[in-house]
C-alpha cells in the first residue's frame, strides 16, 4: 500500500468540474493500492524541473499532476492537480516539489518560485529605504528567508508599499507563505511569532535528509504543511472527501484554526469571534469531530435555523466516519427545544407564526383596553420582544415580578403605570393562548429551559461538549436551554459569534447565564471564502457603525485579510426592473459562455430582501429560458442544481456561493419601509443594524464574483462614492 497525499489545489479542481470526482476517486485508490497502474499512464513531463513529478491519465481529456516520492518499498505519491492534456504537461514542467530546508514545511512550488527554489540567488542583508513610512514589512529580504520564505517573494514583498500589490503576490506562494507575510504586514505576528504560529522549526535542516521518506511524512504534519496537504489515512477518509463537497478551506486548515479545533481543552467555555468567511463553522465541526473521537458521551451541536443544522449534518458526515458521528448530534435549537419540551410534557400547543402572533397580541391590547398615547408605546411588536426578552427569559409570572424585574438590553423606558399595563396585555395574551391550545416559538423554548433546569426530562446535562454555531442570533430563552444541558466544566460550550451577522433578535451577554468565556476567547481575521475585493466592498457596508459581541465588548473588522483575489464588485443601477431584470440576465448568459471561465447556473445565485423580489426574478428568468430554482427548506444547495439558485437574503446565511448578484438594493427595500411600523424610536436604530448586517451577510455569501443592483435611490448601506 502506498501513501496518498492531496493537495488544496487538486480538490479546488475537482469543486470547479464535478464531473471528475468519480475519476479522481478511481485515481487515487489506485495510487493508494500501488498496484495495476497500467491504466494511469504514468508519464514523466520533458524538460520537467523536479525528475519527481508525473501524469497520470484522469478520463481521455483529462491529467493528473503527481510526485512519485518516498522510496522503493514506502511510496509516497502526492497528487497536485487535474488539468486538460495539454496544460498538464505544461504545468508539470514548472513545479517543484520540496521541505522548506528553513523549517521543515512541506511545499509545491512553479514557475519563479521553483526556479529560485533549485538555484537560489545571493540576496543582499540590507532593508529597503525608499520611505519607510510607507513599505509594508520593515525587514530585510534575509529576515524574511530565515523563517523559511521563498527568495523571490522575499526581495519583492520587501519592496512593496501597497497592499493589495502584497496580497497579489502572496496568492501563488505556498499558503502559510501568503498568510505569514500578511501576518506581518498588518501587525498580527511579529518575525519571532511565526515559527510558533505556524506550527515550524526555526533553524536549517540537513539538506541529504529531506528526501527520506520519514522527513517527508513528519514535514507532512506541520501545521503550516497542512495549510495545503491532506494525507489521506483509508479509502473511507478518501471517498469522503474526493465524493463530497466540503470546500478545500474546509479541509485545509489554517495553523489558527488547527489549533482552536484540537487543543485539549479549556477550563470552562470558549469562544470564537470572526467575520464572514473566517472559518468559524468549519472549526465548529472540526472541534466537533476532535471532542467525539476522545469522549464516550455524547457531543451536540446546534445553530440558529433547520437549514443551517442541516447543512452542518451533511458536512460532518462527509468530515467523519461514522463511529465518530454515532457521538455527535446536531440539531436546529428551535426543533431541539420543541423535542425536549414534548419529552417533559408530552403535549406542546401548535406554535404561531410571527405574522399571527401578531394579531394575537393585537387582540389582547383591546381586551386590556389600551388606547391613546399608551397604544402607540405599546406595540404589538414592542410587546413580542419585552415578552420574549423581559417576561419569558427571565420567567416572570406574577405582576410583582414584572414590577420588580431589571428590563437589561431594551432601549424603552416604561414607568410603573406602564409595567401594570403591559401586566395586564400580558394576562389577555397568555389566557387566549390558553383557550384555543396555541403557544409560540419563544414559549416553547422557555419551557424546555425550564425543564432541563429542573431535571425534568432525560436531556439534563446529557451532553459531554456543546458546540454553538451562529451564536449571535440566540435569544436569552436559548442560552437558558444551553446552559442546562451541559453542566460547568472543562470544555462545557464552544461557541463561535460575529455580531457583525446578528440579523434576528436582540443582543444578550452570556454572563449573565452563567456562561463565562472572559479570557478564553479568540478572534479570526484570515477569510478563505471571499476575495479580497468583495470582503473590502463588504466591510464598507458595515460602516462606522459599533457592534458589540456576546462579551459586551466592542466587535471590529479591524485586520481582516484574504488571500484569494478576483474581479472589483460591480454595482449597478437601473430606471426600471425591467432594466435589472435584463441586465442580470444577459449577465448570466455571458457567464454561462465564457469560454475562458465558464459558470455553471448552479454556482450562480440570486439574493433578494423579500419573497415577492425573488419571484420576480425567477419568473423574468424561466421567461428567458434560463434554469432556475428557489432554494426553500431542504431544498437545492449551491453546487447541486444546474439551475441558477434564487432565495431571500436571510435564506441565503451560512451557504456559498461562487457568483451572487444582492437584486433591489435600493432605498425603498433595503430596509423595507414596513419594519418600522410601531416600533418605538429607540428600537429603530436596532432594526436599522439588522438590515445592515443582513446586506453585509448577503454581500459576502459570494465567493469570486459580486454584482450588486438596484433601481431608483440605492440603499444607505451601499457604498457608493
């Protein structure tokens, strides 16, 4: 049996062409048997810069680009990349493979870089002075080379003054390379930090030893390494991977993130804060998986919505094997919390949607008999979220209570006299409520809080670790539940946040459940999602707005980098949506015949703020012709349908998508005039916050290509100079 290496880019290929999954499987299981390798056709390339590298026959179009290294009797192939005929020839001729003899990170290296690699040029130990104030990195070439980076980016980053010229020539290098050098650019890491970072050695290695096959596997588990590599260890972690559809940053850690996901443990609970796109999910599962494999209990993970649960179920089963998935449970909060409350109860009322609870409580402010100026404080919606926040989370039953209850985190003041009528509001509610054998979302979570608190189901403390995703948008009621379900102890909950993405409920602080996460947190800067030209256009959309994180501390944007590069956003504006309309679709088509980059319609997508935008589009785009489809409950995933996929923006949270266009940002929908209707002036700017974060979320749900529109006036969230 032989040992089969995969690097980032062969998966990235096979992401971008489907269709060659099936042969790629083929592929490797048959470099991995080391046997009946006749019909690969292993080739070695002409004028080849490392005699190593081969190609190997992928379909009768298609080649593999692969080392042979190891030795005789321990075989080591790493396969690159899948290219047409032609250019995988090509590309073989340019690559090299290598240990970084200055820490011992394993890397592929092509044309200059390999080149520089074979014979390096003397490099002289002095820094740049052009202006100092303004180079990017204040060491020399030499600096640089000691810590293992390659001579021809070394003598250029030293020279560079801006940062969008660094990040350009960071994406060819091998990725701990790229990630270092900005690193040190932004002032993350000093010179003396990265070796410890990026999990390498800080001295010279025995050039006559980096070949052996014992380097190679131990230059192989390097953190920086596995930036870039994944050794394959059966041909079930083999299928998961090649079949699947987990995204190469989600299989090809950052030292970072490695680290956050497999460290032993922590005395309590931990958190993770991070932008889009900065891994946060993708350490929640790889923790997930890390805990299973070394406890004998049970490890839940949760988030905010069924789509999200359930994309998280299908990502950890392509992740794990299923020994380890047999310990972990995932599950949306809401359907958990409605299946812990059936299993205290045995009876749960049907939940009311958001609209008719509303004329719920429209009906209990007439019984109360409020009327006058007090009507306009007391809101139908202002009532939904005192109830929510004030009455349910903090389990207020008696008017004395309600009197004496501490009103944290909202924004309106109300007198006694005020208490004692949104009291008797409160009463009207519950007894309808009681009459017709109906309850709410919010309710329901309350009581099984309540009953995991008092020890009234079998889910009290359960679980051994709880992981949290989309942390922001739980309601006090879910961080009760939570907090019941795993007792306080080492590693108890894992929670991964960005306020800068909360685009559902109020902002809570955990200490206030018993949660303590002060100085056992972290915060991701690097994005592997998005380009460097959408992440900039997205953090625009943010403002100078201030955000605070589930710590009540202030949440910024502030060093957030990318090393993928791409087209500037295109933002467009119209007379008509008709206009939009064609505009988005000759878009489309021009896409779908690029010869150079053609897009496939399932990696395309359409993001709308309402249900009735979305459906125009879809209509304008079965009128042209053009496969479409809306992506809806359980429904079509990007990447899965050749059929443009069109959904709402809060539809869209926690997918990715390679092409997005955000449709009808215009002033008038974004936010929709209707939000603010009896909401109170001090609660305005919340909402306002939400519809920003929900643009921001929309905006960086693409991956390489962004195209914003919108007719008449654009939003306040748009930048636009």
């Amino acid at each position: 049996m032989a040992t089969v290496v995969m690097a980032k880019e062969f998966q990235h290929n096979l992401q971008l062409d489907g269709s060659l999954k099936k042969s790629a499987w083929d592929l490797v299981r048959k470099l991995s048997a080391d046997e009946d390798l006749g019909g690969l056709r292993l080739k070695k390339p002409k004028g080849c810069k490392d005699p190593r590298v081969r190609v190997a026959r992928v379909t009768d179009n298609f080649r593999a680009v692969l080392f042979l290294a190891g030795s005789e009797h321990d075989v080591i192939y790493l396969v690159v990349a899948i290219q047409s005929h032609d250019a995988a020839y090509e590309y073989a001729e340019k690559l090299r493979m290598r240990i970084n003899p200055m820490n011992g990170v394993f890397e592929v290296l092509r044309d200059e870089l390999a080149s520089s690699a074979a014979t390096p040029e003397p490099v002289v130990d002095t820094k740049a002075v052009a202006d100092d104030g303004l180079l990017l990195l204040p060491y020399s070439a030499r600096e640089l080379i000691q810590i293992g980076i390659a001579e021809h980016i070394a003598a250029q980053a030293v020279l560079l003054t801006d940062e969008d010229e660094l990040q350009k020539l960071c994406e060819d290098a091998p990725s701990w390379q790229g990630s270092a050098l900005l690193d040190l650019a932004v002032g993350g890491s000093g010179l003396d930090d990265i070796p410890k970072r990026y999990g390498v050695e800080k001295q010279r290695l025995d050039v006559e030893q980096l070949e052996s096959p014992e380097r190679v596997r131990e230059s192989l588990q390097h953190a920086g390494s596995q930036m870039d590599f994944v050794v394959f260890s059966d041909d079930e972690h083999m299928r998961r991977i090649l079949e699947g559809d987990l995204r190469d940053w989600r299989v090809f850690l950052h030292p970072d993130q490695r680290a956050l996901a497999q460290r032993d443990g922590w005395n309590g609970s931990f958190r993770i804060t991070g932008g889009a796109g900065t891994g946060k999910t993708v350490v929640a599962m790889h923790r997930a998986v890390y805990l299973a494999q070394r406890t004998e209990g049970e490890v839940l993970v949760t988030t905010f919505t069924r789509n999200l649960a359930d994309d998280l179920q299908r990502q950890l089963n392509q992740l794990a094997d299923p020994d380890t998935m047999s310990r972990i449970a995932v599950r949306g909060i809401d359907k958990l919390a409605r299946d812990i409350a059936i299993r205290a109860d045995a009876h749960v009322a049907h939940a009311l949607r958001d609209i008719d609870e509303r004329k719920y409580w429209m009906d209990a402010l007439d019984q109360a008999g409020i009327e006058g100026e007090d009507r306009e404080v007391l809101t139908p919606e202002f009532l939904q979220r005192e109830y929510r926040h004030i009455v349910l989370s903090g389990e207020i039953a008696t008017r004395e209570d309600y009197f004496n209850v501490v009103r944290r985190g909202r924004k309106v003041r109300l007198n006694r006299v005020q208490r004692a009528r949104v009291w008797r509001v409160v009463e009207k509610f519950d007894e309808q409520l009681k009459m017709e054998d109906k309850t709410t979302f919010s309710r329901i979570i309350a009581e099984a809080a309540r009953a995991v608190e008092q020890g009234a189901t079998q889910d009290t403390d359960r679980f051994q670790h709880v992981i949290v995703d989309e942390a922001q948008d739980l309601s006090p009621a879910h961080w009760r539940l939570l907090r019941g379900l795993v007792p306080v102890q080492p590693n108890d909950l894992f929670i991964c946040e960005d306020g800068h993405q909360r685009i559902y409920g109020e902002r809570v602080v955990l200490s206030r459940y018993n949660i303590r996460t002060q100085g056992r947190s972290r915060k991701l800067t690097m994005n592997y999602r998005t380009t460097r030209q959408v992440l900039n256009l997205a953090m625009k959309v943010l403002g100078g707005e201030k955000f605070m994180d589930l710590d009540e501390e202030i949440d910024t944007v502030e060093n957030y980098r990318s090393l993928l590069g791409g087209p500037e956003p295109v933002i467009q504006d119209f007379r008509s949506a008709a206009d939009e309309h064609k505009y988005v679709i000759k878009t489309i088509t021009d896409w779908r015949e690029d010869k150079k980059d053609p897009a496939s319609p399932g990696d395309i997508a359409i993001l709308a703020r309402t249900a009735q935008n979305r459906d125009r589009f879809l209509r304008a785009l079965h009128d042209a012709g053009i496969p479409a489809t809306v992506v809806g409950d359980g429904q079509d995933r990007p990447g899965q349908s050749d059929a443009v996929q069109l959904a709402t923006m809060h539809r869209a949270k926690g997918i990715e998508y390679l092409r997005v266009f955000v449709v009808g940002a215009s002033d008038q929908e974004l936010p929709p005039h209707y939000l603010f209707n009896g909401v109170d002036l001090e609660e305005q700017a919340e909402v306002r916050q939400r519809e920003r974060c929900l643009f921001y979320v929309s905006c960086t749900r693409a991956r390489d290509r962004l195209v914003v529109t919108y007719t008449g006036q654009p939003t306040e969230f748009l930048p636009i100079a």
